[in-house]
C-alpha cells in the first residue's frame, strides 16, 4: 500500500538547519514574498520593518504615494535604521526623513542620501540598497533577488483569477493575531493544504462545513469553493453573521468557501464577508510567525454594529488547532525512525509543495 504513495520531501528538509538556508537562498529571496496589506503604509513617510531569515528589511511610502523597499542599514556604519532587537514587526511614521539613529546620515524616502553632519554630500551621492516591491490585491511583496526576472502577477499565477470576484484590494483590516509556531515552514503549508486533518483535528469547522470530513477530504473542489451546511454562508460558529456578502460575488461564492495558497508565504481563505490573511515567516528550521490579517468591506465596517470578533474567535480556534498539530508533526520528525513521510491521495495539492521546493532549489543550483 505505502510503495503506491509519494513520499514527502526528506527529514533533512524539515529539521536540518542547513537545509533551511538553502531554502532561504533558493525560496525567499528571489520569491515574491508577502509583507502584509499596503493600508498599514497609508502616507508619505509611513514605514514598515520586518525581518525576512537574516535580513533586516525596510518598506517606505514616497512623496508620490509610491512604495519603496530597502534593506534596513545605514550605507555609514550599518546601523539599523529602524532598530529591530527582535523579529517582531514595526510600523511607524518618519517625519520628514529617513534618519539613522547613530550618526544621523539622512535619507529621501526615495534612498538618496540627503545629508551627513559635517560632511558634504553631492548629488546622487550613496544611497540605500533597494529591493523590489510591488502590489496586488491591497497586499505588498518584496523580493531581494531579481535573478528569476518573474513580474509578480506571473509568480502569483492562476489563483488570481479564482478569486477575482473577491475587492481584495478594498478590504481593510478589521482585526490581527500573530502566533509563533514551532514548526517547519512547509508543515503549515501541508496542513493548508489538505482537508484529509479536518475530520479528526477540526470538529467545529467539519460541522459547518460537513464537505471538509467527507471521504477524508476527498474531491473537493476549490476552484469553485466548498460548500457550507445548509443555512450557513461563512465562517462563524453559527455560520451567519450581519455582515453583507462582498458586492460582486457570484450566488455560488455567498454560500461557499474558497481558498488559495501564493508561494512562498501568502494564505488565503474567503468567505462571502471576510478574508482570512496568513503570512508566513520562517525564522529557523523548526520555528515560523504567523501573523493573519481579518479583512472586511469599509461599508461593513462603518456600521454601528460592526464586531470582527465572530470571524475572529472562530479563526482562532482552527488556527491553534492547526499550529498544536503542526507543533506535534514538527516533535515526531524528530524521531530517529523517520525518514520520510507519505502522501494520501487526497493530499495532491501537499504534494504540489514538495514539488515547488525541488523547483526552486534545482533551480537555484
């Protein structure tokens, strides 16, 4: 029976530290990798930082309303420009430039350098390093190697089309919850990517919808989304709620679950009045942040009655669910017995990761 399925990527891939910055170097940085929703940068000087592997990273609106990306080190003595003790994420407000906190060498929002104390600076002198930042769907990416030269819609690819009736790009953030998971990378994604868990790790989902425990997960179609139980159309405990379906969704959309995975790191799962939005960060071999981003039409959220926290509360208890039996995949690799792990026929699309990695590291040399 096991010898007709495919094997998972090795236990090296999920557990050896070297492995993980192979992936880093292969994956990471010449993918497009999200960095969260383009309304937390809303005005000139508005800033993020954030830490992607071993890097220091630094996104910046322009005067022209335009997103820059940098590396986050001044060109003088490479301090940070905005301190990052930790990879907790930052957002902030510069007032009229990017100032280094050590020496004070300034910067346009642009990256030219605007002045050193002392020192006379010419025009065009040094500015900072860049990387490439581009938009879709109200959602930022940046990618620090171009060596792929993939415009960022073609490394998105076909899912964007499944899920164009969504207004991604006019939905705002209702709510946010980051978790720190102990677990590989690639094992969220596994687990995001099958619905043969669902019947014995997630009860209350497998009630609204009953499709997600059927056959073991078996068959279901996400191209045109997965139906609710009857008399349900999104993802609350009672699957209801007040809010109004998104303007533009068809009549299957308003009472079926859609989702889409955007390698590396981008999770989404729609439901006719909110998105849930994962990002996926890896930090170490066995250690990731998760932050996930709960997003509603402004109309919904202008109401009086406006509360997030029915898609909120339900979320949250499917997602630990999922990070508590990541958490134990992550323990059990760890047994010197394992090497591998195995494919069920349901698990096509888990299957498709290990064939993304291979791509990237093969393509990679």
């Amino acid at each position: 029976m096991l010898e007709n399925l495919e094997k998972t990527l090795p236990r090296a891939s999920y557990l050896d530290p070297r492995a993980h910055e192979s992936e880093m170097t292969a994956i990471f940085r010449p993918g497009w990798v999200c960095a969260g929703r383009s309304e937390q940068l809303p005005d000139a000087g508005s800033y993020q930082a954030l830490r992607l592997g071993n890097e220091s990273l630094l996104l910046v609106r322009d005067e022209a309303g335009n997103l820059r990306g940098f590396y986050n080190v001044c060109r003088h003595r490479g301090a940070e420009l905005v301190a990052m003790p930790d990879t907790a994420m930052r957002y902030g407000q510069f007032s009229r430039t990017v100032t280094c906190p050590y020496h004070a060498w300034s910067y346009r929002f642009d990256g030219s350098l605007r002045g050193a104390p002392h020192i006379a600076v010419e025009p065009g002198a040094t500015a900072l390093h860049p990387i490439a930042v581009d938009e879709w769907g109200g959602f930022v990416f940046v990618r620090l190697d171009d060596r792929r030269g993939e415009p960022l819609l073609q490394a998105l690819g076909a899912g964007t089309d499944r899920i164009a009736n969504y207004p991604l790009a006019d939905l705002r953030i209702g709510h946010s919850i980051d978790y720190r998971v102990c677990a590989n990378w690639k094992v969220i994604l596994e687990n995001y990517n099958e619905c043969y868990h669902c019947g014995p790790i997630h009860p209350e989902l497998c009630d609204l919808v009953p499709a997600f425990r059927q056959q073991g997960g078996n068959n279901l179609n996400w191209d045109d989304g997965v139906p609710h139980r009857e008399g349900a159309m999104t993802f609350t405990a009672t699957g209801t709620t007040q809010r109004d379906p998104f303007p533009g969704l068809s009549d299957n959309e308003k009472t079926h679950h859609k989702g889409e995975l955007f390698y590396p790191n981008l999770m989404l799962s729609l439901a006719m009045d909110h998105v849930a939005a994962f990002y996926v960060w890896p930090e170490t071999v066995a250690e990731t942040r998760v932050r996930c981003d709960f997003l509603f039409h402004p109309t919904a959220m202008e109401q009086d009655n406006f509360d997030p926290l029915d898609a909120v509360t339900f979320w949250d208890l499917v997602n630990r669910q999922d990070w508590q039996i990541c958490e134990s995949v992550q323990r059990g690799m760890q047994n010197s017995v394992f090497e591998h792990g195995y494919y069920a026929p349901m698990e096509d699309y888990s299957l498709d990761l290990r064939r993304y990695v291979a791509d990237c590291l093969n393509d990679a040399g």
